[in-house]
C-alpha cells in the first residue's frame, strides 16, 4: 500500500512540476506571463506589420499574437492585437508593449522578440 501512494504521489508531481512556470514581466514565445489575474502563454505571430525603426510610414501597422489565456480552471486561445484590449474573464486584457521595436530585416517573429500584458479589472 505505501508502495502504491509513493507512486502516486510521485505522478502527481511530476504532472504539476512539468507546468512552466509563470513570470511577471515580458516573455517569449511559449512562456507563461503573470498578469494579476489570468497567464498568458504567447504561442505564435501571426502578423507583424509594425513600421520598421528610422522610417517614415503612412500606416504604424500592428502585431497579431495568437496566445492561451489560463484563469483558474478555463483555458482559451484568443488573437491579442498590439494596444487593443479585449474582454477575459472579469477585466480586460491588453498586449502593451512587444520588444525590440521592428527594424529592417527583424520582426516580432523572431525568438528573441518578447511580449509584455496588462490586466484590469478582477475586482
């Protein structure tokens, strides 16, 4: 019997211990933001028009983010668009700032490009 538990238990952490971990500030694709209520997971760009640095634009284009928003026991993929809030759970949830600013030849795709959140609302 004892046997058995140590194995369970051993499952059991094993499932919990394999869940990244959540970061408060700015993260890269496939890691989990903290935002003061829900995560985010970043999974991919799906569009990064953005005006490349030291040019002159008509349009300021935009970044396209399709991430997993996790609250409590819900999970739900949503396209999050640079500035623009959107309704999660009880609040609002907005993609605030994508780092490094796009410069020729670089954009949000790239691996080193990160993501930051905020959230409002859960009161």
């Amino acid at each position: 019997m004892r046997r058995r538990r140590t194995g369970i238990a051993a499952a059991l952490c094993l499932a919990g211990c394999s869940a990244p971990q959540a970061i408060e500030g700015p993260v890269r694709i496939g890691q989990m933001a903290y935002v003061g209520g829900p995560r985010v997971m970043p999974e991919r760009v799906i569009e990064d028009s953005r005006c490349p640095v030291r040019t002159t634009c008509v349009w300021a284009g935009r970044v396209v983010l399709r991430a997993t928003i996790y609250g409590g026991a819900w999970s739900k993929p949503m396209d999050l668009i640079l500035g623009v809030p959107v309704d999660v759970a009880d609040g609002k949830l907005t993609l605030v700032a994508v780092t490094p600013a796009r410069d020729a030849g670089r954009s949000a795709r790239d691996a080193s490009s990160r993501f930051a959140f905020a959230f409002q609302g859960g009161y």
